[in-house]
C-alpha cells in the first residue's frame, strides 16, 4: 500500500539535507548570474574555500572574468552568506594585456597588464583617480605585487560601455579592474575592507601555478 501524501511529504523533507550537497552554492550564485560561466564561479569559491583555511574570507565575493570581451558585462560581485547578487558590471582590464578580450597576464611593475588569481580587498583612499580601493594580491609569482604595482579598484570616465560598442572595445586601464564611474563608490564600498576579488582568464601557465586552484582538501 502506498504511504500517505502527509507522511511522503516528511519522508522527503527528511532526506532533503542528505541531498544538498557542497555544489548546491555555485548553483543557487550561477542561477543569480546566469550570463557568468559556472565553471568560473566553481573556481572562485575553490580558491576562496582555500584561502579560508589560513585568513578570513569576509563574505563578499567579486568575480571578473577576463575571457570575456571588455564590452560586455564581466564583474560580478555576490553576498556569499546571504547568496545574493549585489553588482553586475563591465570592467577594465589594463592595456598591456590586449584589445577587446585580453590574452597577456602579469604581475610586473611596468607593464600595464592586468593580473589574475585571488586577491584581498582592503582599505579605501582617494587618490589620482578618485576614491579607490586598494588590492592585496594572495598568490605570490601571480598578483602578489598588487599593492606595489598600485592596482586598485576605481572609477573611470572610460569605462562607457556604449563607447566601448562603438570602437570595438571598452577603455583600458594601466592594469586595474577600473569599473564606470557612476557605481564605482557602490561597488567598491561593497567589496572593501577583507574580502575577496577573483580574476579568471583562460591561462594554462596561472591555473598550473595558483595553489589556490588544487588546495588540499581536509
């Protein structure tokens, strides 16, 4: 005989925590972003899963993706804990790394390339480019001279996105994630002080070097 509605009902609430698994949270943030490839989000919260074990991680989480062209939208920044999407935006890479979808990384002063990996957001100053956020870059060899080189978060009158569709690409800066003026106090006031920004790019040599990427699990 099969069981009553009432008890099958019980039956699957019961089972329910059994069924949500470590995946369910790059599925509900995916599902808020759905413009934001999966396996980019997965990677960004293994690298902030792994950065946990030796710092705190805050709860808020930008993710860029530079395999995107720059004149579309590819910042992302979500309240983890709260699992909300809090900005979606087009942001900057620097000049030195190339023209519409930039394919040259660095951590070098000079060079005016954008880095990628994992890094700490940290205090708020306002400086040449109006108020900015400094960034402490946690994977040395990678990005670990952010705050050296002074790749910050800021505003900037080119990042115009309608600019950036009528040349073939967005305005490029001297290395840092420049987002549009116009929500640049916003985003970054979201982001600052302890927690994290994470730049993905389709790289063999980053994703072979970063520990962040193939943490030791336990």
């Amino acid at each position: 005989m099969l069981p009553r509605l009432p008890s099958l009902l019980l039956a699957i609430a019961l089972l329910m925590p059994v069924l949500v698994r470590a995946d369910d949270l790059p599925t509900r943030l995916s599902a808020l972003a759905p413009a934001l490839d999966r396996k980019v989000l997965s990677m960004a919260l293994q690298a902030r899963a792994c950065a946990a074990h030796e710092r705190d991680v805050g709860t808020r989480l930008a993710v860029i993706d530079y395999s995107r062209p720059s004149t579309e939208v590819r910042l992302w920044v979500f309240d983890v804990d709260a699992g909300r999407l809090l900005h979606a935006e087009h942001v900057a890479h620097g000049r030195g790394s190339g023209g519409n979808v930039p394919t040259v990384f660095s951590d070098v002063e000079g060079s005016h390339q954008s880095s990628l990996g994992l890094f700490a957001t940290a205090e708020t100053y306002i400086g040449q480019n109006g108020y900015s956020l400094r960034l402490d870059g946690l994977e040395p060899g990678i990005n670990g001279r952010a705050r050296e080189r002074l790749i910050v978060m800021h505003g900037a009158d080119y990042i115009d996105p309608a600019q950036g569709l009528r040349q073939g690409r967005l305005g490029r800066s001297w290395g840092c994630p420049a987002v549009r003026r116009e929500v640049a106090q916003a985003v970054i006031d979201d982001l600052r002080d302890g927690h994290l920004l994470f730049a993905y790019a389709d790289d063999t040599q980053w994703r072979r070097a970063s520990t962040l990427l193939r943490c030791p699990s336990g």
